[in-house]
C-alpha cells in the first residue's frame, strides 16, 4: 500500500477531474458520509456519557465510595474498624451511619423511606449530601434534638416542610404492660435537600445518629463504616484490599454492588446505541465500493498500460487502496474535528437551536438538569476513528482486487 507508485497514483487519481462527473459525486457523497457517522458517533457517545456523568454524581451525592459493615448487621466496634479504614492510603474519609427502613407520617399522609443516622461532623468526608441541601444545614442536626432532614419529594408527598413535625415509626416494637407497641417518635423538619434522584429525594429520611441509635435501640453500635476513596473507579479494588486488611471480620462493599444492575443497563445502551450509530458509518463506507467499482471500470485501459509497463498486478490493487483509504481517512478527519467541535460546545448549539426555533429539549422540572451535558471520553474518539478508517479499507478490497484481476489484453482490445 505505501509503494511510491501505489502513493502516487493512487492520491493522483483522488484529486483528478473525472470525466465521469457522476463518479466524483459519488466519491463526495461517501466521504461526506463517513464524515456525517463520525460525527454522529462521537456526538451521541458524548452526551452519552455527560448523562451517565450526571447520574454517578448524582448517586455519589448520597451513597459512599465504600461500606463496611458487620457481618452479623450490628457493629459494635466500629471506631477499630474505622481506624483500619483510615490507614489505607486511598481512603480519604470514614465515618458511622445507622440505617434502616421506617414509616414517616403527618396527619392523613403515610410513606416509607430509608432513615439513615448519620455523624453532621464526619458525613462531610464520605458524601456530598451537604451541597444538595436546598433549606437548611446538616448541621442543623443535633444529638438529643430529634430533628429531621428530608428529600424535597419526600416533603412534598408528606406534605411539610421545615419546622413541621413528622411522626417516625421503625419496625420494633416496646413491650408494655398495655402490651407491644411500635417504636414511635416525633422529629422536627429542619431541612430539605435535593440530590436530582428519586430515589434519594423520595426515599430518603437523615437523622442524627445517636436519635437513630436511640430510636433503633442499638446504644453503642452503628449499621456500619461509609468510606470515600481518592479514585471512585478504584473503589473495587480498595474494598478487596481492605477485606483483606480486615480479615473477614467485616464485610466490605463499594458503590457499584449497589448499582450493579443499573450501570449494568448504561453501559449496555451505551454499546448497542454506538452499534446501531455505527451502522451509518457502515453505509457510507459501501459508498466507496461503489466510486472504486465504477473507477476501475472507468480506468481499464491505465490499469492495461500500468501492467504492459511492468506494473506488477499487486501494486495496481495498492493504487485503488490507496484511493480509497484517502476517502475514508478525509471523512473520518473532517467527522472527528466536527464532532470534537460539536461535543465540546453541545450546550451552547443546543442553546441555540433552541432559541431559533422556541423549542425546550430538556425540562428542568422532569430531568433535573438545565443544559444537554456533555463528556468526551477520548477513547470513545480514538475508537471510532480508527474503527471508521479501517472499515474504509476494508470496503476498498473488492474493487481493488477486481483491479489485480484485470487482463491489459482485454483491457484493450476496444481501445
């Protein structure tokens, strides 16, 4: 492919006035193709990614990078086992958390959510929860107090807000001399927050942690450890590293054994989408078969005198590799600049169309985000650049070998 004569002729012929006009229609239709796929492809990846971004974030802003937690539910030495925690290097934070499921009522309206009893003076280090608040502070939460912070969903559907009082039910029961009764205990709203999830702003009830020990009759003990790692794509291996540390006296979890699933089904629509996407690359690239067909066809009688001057069959198929690799390699270029540009400023083309045609794409009330995100993964460019080229080379074969094929006899007995 890279002979002198394939180069020279093969880019000669790329860029010479045809007499068959069609033929470099054709040619500009298939380069302009790939270009279209290309910059489809990394557009779509992009913004792709920007959503799967938002989410993560969004779920980082409440769950850990890291749990650790007894093995029997009821950790009474959890001090050892954030001490252990603290000595891994990776380990930027820990802190105690009491969690468990309970009823939340007031007047008429009753719903489930998850109470979680947590340290306002360590959870900083392990979640973000803090910057999510809309009214109040975690700090508002005090041992002894019994205040409550709630999702905004959550108030909403209980219908109250900061300064109400919220009755507080959890699944054990008081034996009295009337009886057993449910632990009960009224808390009052000191703060709403909003992460952007429901299932965290409808779901989700935070106490102090000891009115949650209180509550759940724990004294001492906590659900467990949260922990926030330097590298939240390296949580897997911290929590490996530090079962073994801990030598199975505790049970160790990262962020993604609660989500597995769920980024499980990202990960795949992000694939099959990218597939499907791909497909238009695909067709354009047929395009070339077409132009390199009509091509050999066309130049019969050069292939003749090319291979009557000692041209050896193989390097006239180079020549026609040659021309078709430089359509695929100026569309997949010309696509891989458009659509960096693209991606990169998606929010303020997206801004635009909007405004030009008085259209809303993203409601901020239904998806909790205000602008298109976007995230240019690199690997995701360089996979569709390089996957782009090289279906251009393949598709340039058969007609390229159709060239090899040619007899200069035949080529000119009409000449």
């Amino acid at each position: 492919m890279f002979h002198p004569l394939a180069l020279f002729v093969g880019l000669r012929y790329t860029r010479s006035r045809r007499r068959n006009h069609f033929i470099s229609f054709i040619s500009l239709i298939s380069t302009l193709g790939i270009a279209l796929g290309v910059v489809v492809l990394i557009t779509v990846l992009s913004v792709m990614n920007g959503f799967h971004k938002e989410v993560r974030e969004r779920i980082l802003g409440m769950a850990s990078h890291g749990d650790v937690q007894a093995l029997d539910g009821r950790m009474v030495d959890w001090p050892e086992a954030m001490r252990l925690a603290r000595q891994h290097p990776r380990v930027l934070g820990a802190a105690p958390y009491i969690e468990g499921q309970a009823m939340l009522s007031h007047r008429r309206e009753v719903t489930g959510a998850l109470l979680r009893g947590v340290d306002p003076v360590l959870e900083p280090e392990v979640v973000d929860v803090a910057s999510h608040m809309v009214v109040g502070a975690l700090t508002d939460l005090a041992a002894g107090e019994y205040r409550i912070i709630l999702g905004r969903e959550l108030a909403e559907a209980l219908g109250v807000s900061v300064g109400d009082k919220v009755t507080v039910i959890v699944p054990q029961i008081t034996v009295t001399v009337a009886g057993s009764v449910p632990r009960l205990k009224r808390f009052t709203v000191s703060g709403l927050f909003e992460v952007g999830m429901g299932e965290y702003d409808r779901g989700v009830a935070i106490v102090h942690i000891k009115d949650a020990a209180v509550l759940q009759q724990l004294d001492d003990a906590v659900t467990g450890v949260r922990l926030r790692i330097d590298d939240v794509w390296q949580a897997r291996q911290v929590a490996f590293e530090l079962a073994e540390s801990l030598q199975g006296r505790f049970r160790v979890l990262n962020w993604t054994d609660y989500h597995r699933n769920f980024f499980a089904a990202l990960k795949m629509e992000k694939r099959m989408m990218g597939l499907l996407l791909f497909f238009i690359v695909v067709i354009a690239a047929f395009n070339i078969v077409s132009t390199l067909v009509m091509m050999v066809v066309d130049k019969q009688s050069d292939i003749a005198i090319l291979k009557t001057f000692g041209a050896s069959p193989a390097q006239v198929m180079r020549i026609f590799i040659v021309q078709g690799a430089t359509l695929g390699a100026i569309g997949t270029m010309v696509g891989t600049m458009v659509g960096l540009a693209l991606a990169l400023n998606i929010e303020s083309a997206v801004a635009a169309v909007e405004s030009a045609f008085g259209v809303q794409f993203i409601d901020p009330s239904i998806y909790y985000i205000a602008k298109l995100p976007s995230d240019v993964q690199w690997l995701d460019v360089a996979l569709v650049g390089v996957g782009s080229f090289l279906l251009s080379l393949l598709m340039t074969l058969a007609p390229a070998w159709r060239a090899y094929r040619t007899q200069p006899a035949e080529a000119l007995r009409y000449e």
